[in-house]
C-alpha cells in the first residue's frame, strides 16, 4: 500500500526540472569562478569577456532557485529564469570568436533553462513523498 499523497508525472517532471537547474546554476556561476578550457586560446581576452555573463546568468538560476521553493514565489521565480535565459542570449551574440567550446557553454544551458522554466516549482517536502509501506 502506498502514501495517500501519489507520485505524478508533474510531480516527476518539476523534480527532475529543479535538479537540471541546480546543476545549470552552479556549472554556470563555476564557469565564471575558474576560467574554463577555452580560456587559454588565443581568443583569451575573448573568453574574459564571457565571466560576467556566466556569473550573472549563473546567479539568476540561483537565486530564482531559492525563490521558487516558496510556493507564492514561483511566478516571480520563472521570470528570473527568464532574464537568466536572456543573459546567455546577449552572450552568444556579444562574443562570437571564442569557439565551438565557449560556444556550446552559452547554448547548452540555454536550452536547458529554455525547457525546464515551464516545469519548474517548489521541490516536494520530505512528507511529501512517497513511500511504499511494507
């Protein structure tokens, strides 16, 4: 017999939606606090240029993170995603000549936060969950 309370699909996919925004957020604000790879390229002063944008964006992930566990804050939550999602946009066409490398660190989360924002909310509470009795 399980919980009263059932494991649904949304329940799955806004779990599964903060956890690739955890990850995004702090590989995004790591990418600002050590310089990635690519940074030792001939386009260094290129990749230098790229770690205010990774830390801006990075911390919007963050902090949108923390607000959104409050249920009465999701909404405000997303439109930070949002604006962390614009910062990576303004990267991407602000700094051209770094590579295929720094190229992908700007888009791949992009696409991330592109598909999880709609998924995103407060993660479950430990009572919450579902626990098969035995």
């Amino acid at each position: 017999m399980e919980s009263a309370v059932a494991d649904t699909p949304a329940r799955d996919r806004r779990r599964w939606a903060d956890v690739a925004l955890i990850l995004t957020g702090l590989g995004l604000f790591g990418l600002a606090v050590w310089f990635p790879p690519f940074s030792t390229t001939s386009d260094a002063s290129q990749a230098i240029r790229l770690w205010p944008f990774y830390a801006l964006a990075g911390a919007l992930v963050l902090v949108a993170l923390f607000l959104g566990q409050k249920g009465n804050w999701v909404r405000q939550a997303r439109l930070i995603l949002i604006a962390a999602l614009v910062v990576l946009v303004v990267a991407l066409f602000r700094v051209r000549s770094v590579g295929l490398l720094a190229w992908l660190t700007l888009v791949i989360p992009g696409v991330v936060l592109l598909f999880t924002v709609p998924f995103f909310g407060p993660m479950p509470r430990a009572g919450e969950e579902v626990t098969p009795r035995r």
